[in-house]
C-alpha cells in the first residue's frame, strides 16, 4: 500500500510517500480503508523533535493519529462493527491507503469522510477541557486562539451547553467566530480591556489554546488561576493554571457524542484545505505556520457522505 512515512527527524520535508506492508487489525482493533485522515500540530511536533511522551519515535515511522473510513478487518473481541461500515476515529499512521483503528464510532449518514477524519482529536480535546475547566450554562468562557480546529469544537460544544463564548483570532476571522456562536476580538496586548468591554461582568474561565505565553493575562482577566487551563503552554501550571496536555485513555464517548451532535445539526467542522496524500508534506507546512482556519484533512478515497 501507498503510505506517508520518515526515515528521519525533521521538517515535513522529510516526509515520503513510500510502498509499505499493510497493517492487520489485532484484538479490539479494526483495520480500515482510509478515505480520509486528520492533520493535527502534535504530528508536526513530534516529526521534528523524534519524541513522544518521552520516548523515543523509532524509524522509519508513518504519521497521523486520527482518520475515516470504511472498515475491512476485524480484530478478536470486536462485536459492534461490521465490515463495510463507515467509522472515524483513533489510530496510527493514518496517512496510508489501510490504518488500524484503536477508538472509533460510527460514521453518521451523511457526515462527509472528510470532515469526520477530523473529528477524533478536536471533539476528545474539547470535551475533556470543557468538563476540567469547569464552566456552567449561563457563565462567560474566554477561548485563546479560537480559529483553529479545537477553537472550533470548543466554540460548539460551549454554546450547545448554553456558555457564553468570547473568542480570540485575528481580525479577518471574526466572521468564522460569529459564524460558530462566539463573540470574536483580537488576541495579542489591549486583551484585557477588550474583554473588559465585551465582558463587564467579567469571565468566568480562560482555556488557552495558543501557547502564545498569555496565561498571565489571561489570569488576570479570570481572577482565579485554577479557571484557566492550557493545551498548549507547558508552563501554565507554574502560574497556579491547569494544563491538560494528553488524552483520555478512552475517547470513546467524545467521539460517540460528537457523532449525536453532528445528527442533531450543532457540530461541524470546516475544513480549511484538503490536500491528496502526495501532499501531505505541504498540509504539515500550512499546520507549522500556526494559522489554520478549522482544520486540514489529507483524502484519499472518492469520497461520498
Ligand atoms: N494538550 C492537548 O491535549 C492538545 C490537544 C490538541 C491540540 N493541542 C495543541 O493545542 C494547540 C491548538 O491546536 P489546534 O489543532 O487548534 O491548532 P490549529 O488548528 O493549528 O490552530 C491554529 C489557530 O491558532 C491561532 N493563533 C495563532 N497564533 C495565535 C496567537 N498568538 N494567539 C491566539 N491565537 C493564535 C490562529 O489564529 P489566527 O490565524 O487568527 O492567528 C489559528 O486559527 C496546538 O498547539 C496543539 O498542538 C493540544
């Protein structure tokens, strides 16, 4: 099978689409065919550093964690799918013609492959810290970096609970923020009067999906440093934050309750580009630069909702 993969540690510039053994689904897993898989800046991050969670990545690699398609083996113990279904969900080195899924949920009729392969890591992002940060229906949430793809599940999740969001993103974005229910300003200096405008009851909780070095400010803002949480500054946690920096061991109920949000008309989530698999590299370039709108998804089947 065709699959992207690295021989070395770096930019995307090393990334190959090479010939590959296929992978097989072991116990509780599924194989699919990939039609469509997921561009996340933690694939950048770990590409450059040859690292993940303090181990070492061994080579050659494949990339990519999270992916649609359609089932076409079946590990030992799974009972709840077919072969033939449409899934999303959890797996590795999802750039390829065939990826084993960990974690997956039945894709909704409908939902296009495209965008369902970048639901996986925005919906278990944003859930997750949503429930940490603890905001309640009626409460103001300040979103740090609210365009890029976990901006835009937060943004959805928030509002479905009846939270007020007041998102940041520069100044040609404002429209995609409304567009998802957000009240949009600029980040960077002035925030804190900014927010004091649209707020003047002030926020009840910050999430920091930037990594920009806000958390000062964004404390300031929120009063009590426990109310604000980073995904993205490994120092917040120094301020008195909470930092919420790896998954749920099970994501299954993010991506079961994103499946019913999607059915229910009150999640989406646009896809700023889609890129063939022969461009992968570049889609890797686009997620470095730090300003993608929603998300960018690599495609490799004819796709059909
Ligand atoms: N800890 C975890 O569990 C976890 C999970 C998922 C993601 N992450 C991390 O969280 C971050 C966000 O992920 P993502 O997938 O949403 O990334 P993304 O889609 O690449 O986010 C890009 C967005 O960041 C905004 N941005 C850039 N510079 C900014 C700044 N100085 N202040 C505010 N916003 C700024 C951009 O808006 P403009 O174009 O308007 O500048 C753009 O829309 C990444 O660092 C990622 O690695 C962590």
């Amino acid at each position: 099978m065709k699959a992207v993969q690295f021989s070395q540690y770096g930019g995307p510039e090393v990334l190959r689409v090479v010939d590959a053994d296929e992978p097989h689904a072991g116990p509780g897993q599924v194989r699919i065919a990939v039609h469509a898989a997921g561009i996340n800046p933690s694939d950048g991050m770990k590409l450059r550093s040859g690292r993940w969670r303090d181990r070492p990545i061994p080579l050659p690699s494949g990339i990519g964690v999270e992916g649609a398609g359609v089932v076409d083996e079946i590990g030992d113990g799974v009972t709840n799918v077919s072969r033939g279904d449409a899934v999303f969900g959890y797996g590795s080195n999802m750039m390829a013609q065939y990826a084993v899924l960990t974690h997956w949920a039945r894709k909704p009729e409908g939902l296009p492959f495209d965008q369902a392969g970048g639901f996986p890591v925005v919906v278990e992002t944003a859930t997750r810290i949503l429930a940490q940060v603890g905001v309640k229906r009626g409460q103001t949430l300040l979103v740090n970096g609210a365009a890029g793809g976990v901006g835009t599940a937060v943004i959805q999740f928030a509002r479905y609970h009846g939270i007020i969001v007041i998102g940041t993103a520069s100044a040609p974005k404002h429209d995609y923020l409304r567009g998802l229910g957000a009240i949009p300003t600029t980040y960077g200096p002035g925030l804190i009067d900014r927010v004091g405008e649209l707020a003047p009851a002030g926020v009840n909780a910050a999430l920091d999906l930037a990594g920009a070095g806000d958390i000062p400010m964004l404390i300031q803002l929120v009063g009590d440093p426990s109310r604000v949480l980073s995904i993205a500054d490994f120092t917040a946690p120094q301020h008195g934050a909470q930092g919420s920096f790896a998954a749920q061991k099970n994501p299954q109920r993010a991506l079961d309750e994103a499946a019913r949000l999607y059915l229910a008309g009150v999640f989406r989530v646009p896809l700023e580009k889609t890129f063939p698999l022969e461009q992968t590299a570049q889609a890797y370039k686009l997620s470095a630069a730090g300003h993608v709108t929603g998300k960018l998804v690599i495609t490799l089947a004819t796709m059909s909702g």
